[in-house]
C-alpha cells in the first residue's frame, strides 16, 4: 500500500436546505461518525453528492431501485456500515461509559456522608 500525506482538517459543510429529511439525516451521521476521520475532501464531496441522489429519490413520485442500487454502493464506498468497515478492516471502538452508582447506593453513600460516618 502506498501512502501520502493528508490536508489538514477536512470541511463538513451543512446540508442542503432543500434535501429529504433522511438524506439529511444521512449526511448529518456520517460526518459525525467514526469513520470520516479517514475523509478527505472528495469524501465529503461524494457525500454530498449521494444525499443529493438519495434525497431525489426519496422525493420522486416513483422510487427508483436502480438509483437506490447506485446509492446504496456509493454509501458502501464511504464505510456507512459495519459490514463495509469490517471488510476494509476498519473497526471503530466507543469510549467507554461512566460507570454510575445504583440510586440505592448513591442514597446510602450520602446518608452516611451526613451521619459523619
């Protein structure tokens, strides 16, 4: 595999105004994931171009199953599922959560906080 360097930051502009609401809602996942860490700008430019076709066909009078097909490959190009990520070998990991504390030993732990104990 050959490598090169990188721009710096990559851009994620809004979407557009006029998208379907699942196109947008697409668009506005994608960039807030895991795997765009790896986009550069023609990334999000394929982005935006597939919410496009995507919110095109959501809002035709007749849904077509060849653009959906074309969509659909695109989206995989861009690592959108877990299936594609894995194939690719890209695992995204999630920090951790806070563990918090039962209420029930919350309210013991402040109950003898205030006992002195």
């Amino acid at each position: 595999m050959r490598t090169a360097s990188a721009s710096g930051v990559v851009e994620w502009p809004d979407p557009d105004a006029s998208w379907h609401a699942i196109a947008c809602d697409w668009y506005l996942s994608l960039g807030a994931s895991g795997q765009s860490q790896f986009y550069e700008p023609s990334d999000v430019a394929t982005a935006r171009y597939v919410a496009e076709a995507m919110s095109r066909n959501l809002a035709a009078g007749r849904f077509s199953a060849q653009l959906f097909a074309a969509v659909s490959s695109a989206m995989t190009e861009l690592l959108t599922t877990e299936g594609a990520r894995r194939r690719v070998r890209v695992e995204l990991e999630r920090a951790p959560a806070e563990e918090e504390n039962p209420a029930g030993v919350t309210a013991i732990a402040d109950y003898r906080a205030a006992l002195g104990a």
